[in-house]
C-alpha cells in the first residue's frame, strides 16, 4: 500500500498555498521527512493523499539577517544551523540544541521547521527557540503573518497550524547585542542517540552586574514548550550569587509540570536533577554575558 498518492514539489510560496485548495484529499508538507515518513510507515498518522515537499522554496531555505532580526528558514536543515556563524554569532543556544538533535546523518536533512511541527514539549530546537524568544512566520491564502513562537502548540504533538491550510515559513531572531548570551544544555541516557531526559535553554542580557532581561525555557515542563516566568520574575534586576540560584531553584521547582514518561524518566528524577542543570545553563549564559 502507497504511503501518498500525489507528492508536489512547488518552487515558492504562492505554489504551495495554492496546492492546499486544489488538492483532493489530505496534504501535508514534508521537508527532511525524518519523522513524518516513519509516523506514516507506522501508522502512528492519519492517512495522506499528498505530500508536499517543501526544499525547492526560497523562502523557506533562506537563513540571513534582515534589519535587527535573524531569518531561519523552517526548511533549513538543522545541521546547517549548527555551522552557520550568525546563529553561532546571534542565538548560540540554537546552535548547540541542533547539534544535539538525533545523529549526524539525521541533522543532515532534518529541518528546524519539523522539529517545531511536530509540537513535542521537549524538542530540543523548540525549547532553544523559546527561550530565544522567537516569532513564527505563517503563511496561508490570506497571506502571511507572525506570531509569538509559543502560539504555535496546542498539547503533546498538537500544533495550531491549520492542517492543509497554513504553512510554517520560518523564525526571526533578535540579533545580539553586547551582555547579551544564550545556552542550552539537556541531560539524556547514555546510550548513542537518545531522547532527552530533560532540557533547559537560557537568553539573557547583563547590564550592571544584573540580569535586566531573561527567558527560560524548560523541556517537558507541561503539555506544551514550558517557559519558566516565576523563575524569571525573581532572576530578574538581581545579580547572580548562592541566594539569587536558591530563590530561583525554588521558584522553578514551585511552578514547572514535571510529567512521568517510561521511555525518558520519572517526574520525581526530572525534580531531582533539574536543580544542577538549571545551574549550569544559567551560570554558562551568565559568564557568556560579561
């Protein structure tokens, strides 16, 4: 039996919405396919009439600075981001969760964009993202518009995007400026490629030895990309010593949603451990900061 029956290779944009209307049954977009295909194959998703792929599209494949802001193409493989200089130079954090999604054959042809559709609550692309606080790029036949990255999920693999309707374009950045950093770290099994137990991602700015702007963002800390905005309440206007991290390991552990997963780990060890990655991600963005 045929996984598709028509697969659509549109050159821009316009191509591609247009397909949305004119195709008979079920679409959907596919760019590196690395999850897509096998939920498919495993019939872990709906049935589909039409792929459509997505990597022929300017638009999409573009990752370049536009005025104050970074473009990320959601087309852009993930391994590409882990090279680029501007994401090095402007959203670290970004950099170093694409170095850690799946193995080096994956990244190769796995895109930001399917990392974010695919809504899990601890992408490790979706959570740096977070915390960089990103805007989404959406287009469909009314045109195309942005949102705040976080309007993107629903739940545990649900997103808002209006199936056969709306297409993903891409993500825009701020661009760095000087005490400002980023990080993310993640704990995961220590066998080859595996899931995250949990990760953490931060941005923040340093300005008279004080954090004057922060965001946080932790996987999975609920049913969608966690932001930690206790946390941030009581990081922010401080300074970063012993009884700062304390008020701000309390507020963390008081507000995050810990869930039990028998592939990843126990609510109880994700509260166990949280404390010392909290620790490490802040403090390294923090000296990346000075």
């Amino acid at each position: 039996m045929n996984l598709w029956q028509e697969y659509l290779r549109p050159t821009n944009l316009s191509q591609a919405i247009k397909a949305f209307s004119e195709e008979a049954g079920p679409i959907l977009p596919i760019a590196g396919g690395t999850d897509l295909l096998l939920d498919l194959e495993q019939g872990r998703h709906a049935p589909v009439h039409t792929l459509l792929d997505v990597t022929s599209i300017e638009e999409m494949n573009t990752l370049e600075v536009r005025g104050d802001e970074l473009f990320v193409g959601a087309a852009v493989p993930v391994n590409r981001i882990v090279h680029d200089p501007l994401v090095i130079a402007n959203a670290l954090a970004l950099t170093e969760a694409c170095n850690l999604i799946a193995g080096p054959q994956v990244r190769n042809v796995a895109t930001l964009g399917g990392n974010v559709a695919h809504a899990l609550p601890a992408a490790d692309g979706t959570i740096a993202l977070l915390a960089l606080n990103a805007q989404a790029e959406v287009a469909s036949m009314i045109g195309a518009r942005r949102i705040p990255f976080n309007e993107l999920f629903l739940g545990p693999g649900k997103s808002s995007l209006k199936h056969g309707e709306e297409l993903l374009v891409g993500f825009y950045l701020r661009l760095s400026q000087p005490g400002q950093a980023s990080c993310f770290k993640r704990i995961m099994r220590p066998q080859g490629v595996a899931l995250p137990i949990i990760n953490l991602a931060v941005w923040l700015e340093r300005k008279d030895h004080a954090i004057s702007q922060i965001c946080l963002a932790v996987g999975p800390g609920g049913p969608t990309p966690w932001r930690g905005t206790e946390v941030e309440k009581v990081l922010l206007g401080k300074s970063l010593d012993d009884e700062t991290l304390n008020l701000a390991i309390e507020a963390l552990l008081g507000q995050v949603g810990f869930r039990s997963s028998a592939r990843r780990a126990s609510a109880d060890y994700r509260r166990h451990i949280v404390t010392g990655l909290f620790k490490d991600v802040l403090e390294t963005a923090w000296k990346r900061a000075e």
